[in-house]
C-alpha cells in the first residue's frame, strides 16, 4: 500500500515534537544540575565567591524542618568575606552568648547555671545523625537571626512551642562557614 504525503508530514511531525520533548527534558535536567545556592537573605552578607561544599534540605510538606549550607573559600576570598562579617548586622565575633550555644550545642551533660541550677540541654539546631549541626569553632564569627520577630538575639526562643530560625557559624582558620535554618 502506498502512503501518502500526508502521513510522512505525519510522521516527521511527531519525530520533532518528540525530539524537542527530549530536548527540553535535557535541557532541564542540565538547569537543575548547575543550580546555584542562595543563603537565607538575612545573612546580609554575600557568600557567592565560596564553593559550596555540602548542601540539603529535609523541610517537609508543612514546611518543617533543617536546611544546611556548608561554602568554603579561598585564602584571598576569606579575607574579603571576613572583613564583610565585621560590619554585617546580626554577626558577632566568637564566642557565642550562652541563648546560642545552648541552641546550636546544647549542653555535654548537666551544665552549672546561674545560682546553683543545673540545666541539660539539647540542641535545637541538628544534623541528621541528631548531634549538633554545626562543628565547634575555636576562631571566628557567628550570627543569628530569629525569623519570627526579625530580631538578632536568641534569648527567649527556647521558651517557645515553636522555633523558627537562622544560625551560621564561620570558622576563620578552615574558612568555612556553616549554616543553618530550623522551621518548627
């Protein structure tokens, strides 16, 4: 039976279609691959000139959870991005007030507090494993943010049935800076 010039119109008609579908699929792929990281805006600082290092996200779908960016820089960079730390606002040279370190850190064990209390304290800000987030950092700056009022201090934020913040740590001698944002 002979066809008709119709069906080969047909036919190469679908093979286009088909061979843009797989192209945009490529093309989208690729676009998801090379996506950059944005930091939480509240940081105030641009960390663009570091290489990300480690990067996840386990909020679920009532937006609960941990996000995590760990971005590296170069020596020249660090010097650049630490001198931005100075003058940024929420960010404090090390080390951290005690509202912090209870919340990125917790406490090892039962912990003197003041007139002759004891506390025990978990920390709020975890990995995956459930330990603290964040490594201890000897040398550096730290900032924090509570995103439900905007303000630059931790303290009373334990005290709440919700926590919902942003935490980052930078170590000047590995010139690594961690970060963090919990959503309860």
């Amino acid at each position: 039976r002979s066809r008709g010039l119709g069906d080969v119109y047909k036919r190469q008609a679908v093979k286009r279609t088909m061979l843009l579908c797989l192209a945009l699929l490529l093309a989208l792929w690729s676009a998801a691959c090379g996506e950059t990281v944005s930091l939480p805006e509240s940081l105030g600082v641009n960390a663009s000139q570091g290489t990300v290092q480690d990067h996840w996200d386990d909020h679920g779908g009532m937006s609960d959870g941990t996000e995590y960016w760990e971005i590296v820089f170069s020596p020249e960079d660090a010097a650049a991005f630490e001198e931005s730390l100075q003058t940024a606002q929420g960010w404090h040279a090390l080390p951290l007030d005690n509202d912090v370190r209870y919340l990125l850190y917790g406490t090892e064990g039962i912990e003197k507090a003041q007139e002759g209390a004891y506390i025990s304290v978990d920390p709020y800000l975890t990995g995956k494993d459930g330990g603290p987030l964040f490594p201890k950092v000897e040398e550096g700056y730290w900032f924090f943010c509570d995103d439900q009022t905007g303000s630059y201090t931790a303290q009373g934020v334990r005290e709440r049935p919700s926590q919902n913040f942003t935490a980052a740590v930078y170590d000047s001698q590995s010139r690594t800076l961690y970060c963090g944002e919990l959503d309860t």
